[in-house]
C-alpha cells in the first residue's frame, strides 16, 4: 500500500520536508507518495501532513484563501499525523499573540514569533527528545518559542528550559527545522511511530 504524504507547499522549505519524509519512509520501510498541497482538495487524499516553516503571516492567510485551512483542521480531527515545523507549528498553535497570523488551532500551545531572535541568531544544537535514543541536530532560524501549552500536550524536548518539541495526539510540533538535517527521525516519530495518531498502515 503507498501512503499519500502531504506537504504543505503554499511557501517555505517544501523540498526538504517532502525529502526528510522520503527519508523517514525508507527508513520505516514504507511506500509513499508525496504530494504537495497548493491548492483545496488534496490535504482530503493524504494518510499524513508536514506543515514547513517559512512565513506564517504568509502560509496562514494563504491556507485560508485557498480552502484549504479546514481540511487540514479536518484531518487532524480525523487523527491523522501531522508534523508541524517552525512557521508550520506557528501556524498550527491555538494563538500566536500576533493578528496577522491566522492560527488553525491544531495544537493546544500558544508560540510567540521570532523569540530565539534573528536571522544571524540562528543556532543547531543537540536536543535530547523523547522517543529518540540519541539526541537530534536541531536547526533554529527565527524560531518561535513555546510560551504555554495545554494540559494534555505532551513536551517531547526543552532547550533552555523551554519548551521546542510538542505532542498533541496527532500533531507533533517543533520550533526548530528537523527537515534541515539528513536525520529523518522526527519524522518518523510524528508519522509512523506516534501512537495517539491513526497509524496510516496497520502494524505488520
Ligand atoms: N519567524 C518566522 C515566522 O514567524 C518563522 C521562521 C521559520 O519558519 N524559520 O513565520
């Protein structure tokens, strides 16, 4: 069976997310098909989503005009993974304090933009993440920082005492750009290893 992988593609780092995923398959031994959501209809066919960084001023007023907004609401009410990354995870929060991010509310978190600072800010650092036996090269560029998180989320990772990894059933969602890495574990942990999604295939 070949699984429908959805990534996101209104803006942001599309390819890399739609690599890392291809990566993660292999890795899991799975088939996909990845599949890149521009436009309302598809988000319907995916088994699962990434939701890249980028702008999310930008990706959310266009998730909006497109339609395509509430397919992805759908889906996650559905308990289909998604992975949602730095924009994408700023995008999915319940509120980013900022009016012109139009938030999904796909993860009880509320982010604050760019507080990691600017662009020559940017940093990697190892992260200890549950679920992962070895820590994970995390890559942060303008990252949001996770400033609340609802009763049933889970933190899967901290940096500085501070929250960069969440898990809300389906919706696993990172501050930093796991896509940015040849490591393809994170994705393999919201896809094929998260155990409060819908699995998309059945264990074998
Ligand atoms: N700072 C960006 C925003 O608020 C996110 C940066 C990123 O995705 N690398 O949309």
């Amino acid at each position: 069976m070949t699984l429908k992988a959805g990534v996101v593609a209104v803006q942001g780092d599309v390819s890399e997310h739609a690599e890392a995923v291809r990566r993660a398959a292999e890795a899991h031994d799975r088939d996909i098909e990845v599949l890149e959501v521009r436009d309302s209809g598809t988000v319907p066919d995916c088994d699962f989503l990434s939701m890249p960084g980028g702008e999310s001023t930008t990706i959310s007023g266009l998730l909006h005009s497109e339609g395509i907004a509430e397919e992805i609401v759908a889906h996650v009410e559905a308990g289909k993974p998604v992975l949602a990354t730095c924009a994408g995870l700023i995008v999915a929060a319940t509120d980013a304090g900022d009016d012109r991010v139009e938030n999904l509310g796909l993860a009880d978190v509320t982010v604050e933009r760019n507080a990691f600072g600017r662009q020559k800010d940017s940093f990697e650092a190892p992260l200890d993440v549950a679920g992962l036996d070895d820590p994970f090269p995390a890559v942060f560029i303008r990252a949001p920082l996770i400033s609340e998180v609802g009763e049933d989320v889970e933190v899967l990772a901290e940096w500085d005492g501070r929250p960069v990894a969440i898990r809300d059933g389906p919706v696993v969602g990172t501050s930093f750009h796991p896509e940015l890495t040849p490591d393809s574990r994170l994705h393999g942990l919201a896809f094929f290893e998260n155990d409060a999604a819908e699995r998309p295939v059945p264990d074998q």
